[in-house]
C-alpha cells in the first residue's frame, strides 16, 4: 500500500516553495508517491517585474514544477496546501485553482481524505494562524480529514511552534530555516502516515 500526496501551493518569492519542497520530502521518506504542483500565476508581469525575487522564483520554478490539475486532486489519497497569507487569508492564486473544484466535491472525490496546509507570513504574528484555519474551511466542505501537526514532536516546538500547520516569518529576507523545515518534512511524514492508516 502506498500513500499518493498532491502538494499543492502557491509561492510568490519561494519561501512557500521551500517548504513545499520539505512537505513532499517528508512524504517521499514514507515510500509515499507525491506529486508537487505549483498553481497557476494570476499576477500581472508589472507587479511580478516590481519585485525581483518575485521575478526570480517565476522564471525558475516555470518549467520545473507542473502547473496543478484537477487530475491530480483526483488522483491524491492525500493533500498539502500551501500558501502564503495575504490579510491572514490564502493567496487568490490558490483560492482561484479551489474554487474550480466544485465537480469534484460533488462527486464525493475529498471524502475523507486527510489534508495539511502551511503558510509563511511576512511578520510572526502576520496571519499565519488565520490563513491556515481559512484552508480548513475548505476542508470541512470538503469533507477531508484534517491533519495538523499538533505537538506531537518537540521538532514542532524548534520550528517556532505552530500545532495548526508549518509557517515561516519571511520579514528577515531569508529562506525558511533549517528547524522550520525539517518541521515541514515532519508534517509530511505524518500526513502520509495518517493516510495509509486511513486506506487500511
């Protein structure tokens, strides 16, 4: 038996890329088999160009990271979103790829399907709480089971001590730390253990 995770996120200068990145090591390192999407960009080129590391990271993730389908929440036995907080709320880029999944919560295709997300946020207190417990609204409609990370593991407590989900304060200008993602490959180890638990 082996776990499928669709890492599904959004990222405008990376640092929600990075943990993507971590989420689906984590589930690979459980023989998961994961498929790491980035959505569609909806941002114009004037606003992308206004910001270089925003620039930088589309030209370098355009061609090697797939563009997310509806195939591929198809295919997932299990997800992780990410998203960075706009307001303390997910990204419109993400919220856009969701809102075109109404066929298939009516098709019964998120039932009970465990689900993750994780955020980064320019400030600590910046909304990362609040952009994940917005993903979870999803999730109830959804019907999914939902995984957060809890305190299960004192490596949640190194990381800055989110139980809600993984999340990184951007402000300084650097990438998220080594203890932030060895706390995101963690998240993915448990979303698909829990996932396997769930099919057997």
């Amino acid at each position: 038996m082996q776990a499928r995770v669709a890492v599904v996120y959004y990222s405008a200068t990376g640092n929600v890329h990075a943990l993507a990145e971590a989420v689906a090591e984590g589930a690979r390192s459980r023989n998961a088999d994961v498929r790491l999407r980035r959505v569609p960009e909806l941002a114009p080129d004037s606003a992308i160009d206004a910001n270089p590391a925003w620039r930088a990271h589309v030209d370098a993730t355009k061609d090697s990271v797939q563009e997310a389908t509806l195939e591929d929440l198809e295919w997932a036995t299990a997800y992780a979103f990410g998203t960075p907080t706009r307001f303390g709320t997910p990204t419109a880029q993400l919220k856009q790829f969701i809102d075109t999944t109404g066929g298939l919560w009516n098709a019964g295709v998120f039932h009970n399907k465990p689900a993750t997300s994780f955020t980064s946020a320019m400030n600590r207190h910046g909304g990362q709480e609040s952009t994940i417990l917005a993903l979870n609204n999803v999730f109830y409609h959804w019907g999914c089971v939902i995984v957060p990370p809890g305190y299960t593991d004192p490596l949640i407590f190194n990381a800055g001590g989110n139980p809600y989900g993984v999340s990184w304060p951007s402000g300084g200008g650097e990438g998220p730390d080594e203890a932030v993602l060895e706390a995101a490959r963690y998240q993915g180890r448990h979303l698909a253990d829990i996932s396997l638990r769930l099919e057997s």
